[in-house]
C-alpha cells in the first residue's frame, strides 16, 4: 500500500529524517520514525503505577522527625560562610 505525503511540512519533516538517520527513502525514514514512536509509547508506564512506586519509596523513608530543626541543620550546613 503506498503512503502519499501531500502535506509540505510532513514531507519536509519525513526529509528530515531521512537525513539525520542517513536512509535511503523517505519511505525508510517514516517506517523507522513511526516504529520509534510505538516502541515508546509501549513502553511508557501509566502514570499512577510511577506515582505509586514513589510513594512506596516515600513510605520506606519512615516517618518524619518532629524534633528535626531545620534552622539549626542549615546553620550548621553552611558554617560561618
């Protein structure tokens, strides 16, 4: 089945990319670039997997010190600068 890229953009970007990764065809470029495309997009994790994953690792932490004092512990970070 053949593609035909009547837009100027599209085809200006499909040139593009034929360039930069150097293949024989417009045609090779689009193939790679929608192939680069899917593989991300499959690989992409849903957005509340990642959000539990960092609340898992917040969880690990422990509980917060209520006696930290975060004035003195900066105080102390910088010195006398």
């Amino acid at each position: 089945m053949a593609l035909f890229i009547r837009d100027e953009t599209v085809d200006r970007l499909a040139s593009d990319v034929q360039r930069v990764l150097n293949t024989p065809t417009k045609k090779e470029a689009v193939r790679l670039a929608l192939q680069h495309q899917l593989d991300q997009a499959s690989q992409k994790r849903p957005l509340m997997e990642a959000i539990a994953e960092l609340q898992a690792k917040a969880a690990a932490l422990g509980p917060e010190n209520p006696d930290f004092d975060m004035k003195r512990f900066t105080d102390e970070m910088w010195g006398d600068i």
